[in-house]
C-alpha cells in the first residue's frame, strides 16, 4: 500500500526498522549500507548527464505512462480491473473512478494533466527519442558496462513496450530498434531470458 510508506506514495522499501520512500533515497540508503557505487566508472560529465536522463525519465516521461493508463480511455477499463478486480462487488464500482479521480488531480497539480492527449504524447515520443539518440548503438547508456541510469531507463522502457497499453509513446519505442535491443539485452542480462516474449 504506497500510503503506508514514509512519503505517503510508493515506492518505498523496509529494510529491518528501516523505512525508506522515493527511489532515488532508496538507491542512496542501499548504495551506502552495502558500500557499492554503481556509478564508480563514469567521469563527472557522465554523471551529469544521467541525472538528467534520470529526471528527464522519473519526473516527465513517468507521468506521460501514468497518464496513459489511468486516464486514457483506451487502457483505463484495463488498468481498472487488474488494479481492482479482485475487490468486492460494491468497492468495486466505488473505488476506481474515485482512485482515477485523485490520479487526474495529481497530474493536473504536476502540470502534465493540463496538457491535451497530443500534446503529453508529443512529449513522451520527444523523451524516448532522446534516450534512443544517446543509446545509439552502445550496448548501454554510457557505453560497455550498465550503470545506475540502466536501471532506471530499463525499468520505464520495458514498462512501455511490454505491457499491452496501446499509445503512440508505445509506437515511438518500438520504432527505435536500439530500444528494443537494449530493453531485451538488460532483462536478459539480470532476469535471464524468456521465451514469452519472442512474438512480441
């Protein structure tokens, strides 16, 4: 329940005692317990450049994908049952406009949500098209050996293409084939590959 973390909102982890909320804290708190620095081998300017491509993914691109599940009419009765489904009959007719109702309300405070369905796709087709650029032809963001910014572009591209949600950012990535390269090349390096997902 991403209310009952420290920030109100997921994702959060507890670890012992310990409670954390928001990724980039989470990363923080786990990247110094345990002593590791996944970024050791880039150069400051590397560096730089993924906390752009990290705010550029966490603060824009994400609402862009929320906005195409919660609010598009396309994949809303979708979102609605695998989010609700399982409640009972009552709640569930109560329950999702009203959770769907505070999702549009977040994303008009964020500024997103005033913007019209052209114009949020425009923006995400722009983002993922600004990954793809400087992916290029690498096998991951900064070159030979993924980093921390792998982890973040990985979990948004692949939650873009594999989930069935139609939109056009989901017509952009996979228009890029390094994207599709890259998303496959990362699940199969930490999850080990799949076959589900040759037909895709």
């Amino acid at each position: 329940m991403p209310r009952q973390g420290p920030k109100g909102k997921g994702p959060y982890i507890e670890d012992g005692e310990v409670r954390v909320g928001d990724s980039t804290l989470i990363i923080d708190y786990l990247q110094a317990k345990h002593g590791i620095d996944l970024d050791a081998g880039l150069s400051s300017e590397q560096r730089a450049i993924s906390a752009a491509f990290q705010t550029l993914i966490e603060e824009h691109l994400y609402w862009v994908i929320v906005y195409n599940r919660w609010i598009d009419e396309r994949n809303w009765p979708n979102v609605s049952k695998l989010f609700f489904g399982r409640l009972p009959p009552l709640l569930r007719q109560t329950v999702p406009p009203i959770a769907r109702r505070v999702v549009g309300r977040q994303l008009h405070a964020q500024g997103m949500g005033r913007h019209t369905a052209e114009e949020i796709y425009a923006f995400g087709k722009r983002d993922l098209a600004a990954i793809a650029d400087y992916l290029a032809d690498k096998p991951f963001m900064h070159g030979e050996a993924p980093s921390l910014i792998d982890a973040c572009a990985f979990a948004t591209i692949a939650n873009i293409v594999e989930p069935p949600f139609e939109s056009p950012v989901r017509e952009e990535a996979r228009r890029h084939a390094n994207l599709l390269s890259y998303s496959e090349r990362m699940r199969d390096t930490y999850f080990g590959p799949s076959r589900d997902r040759t037909a895709r």
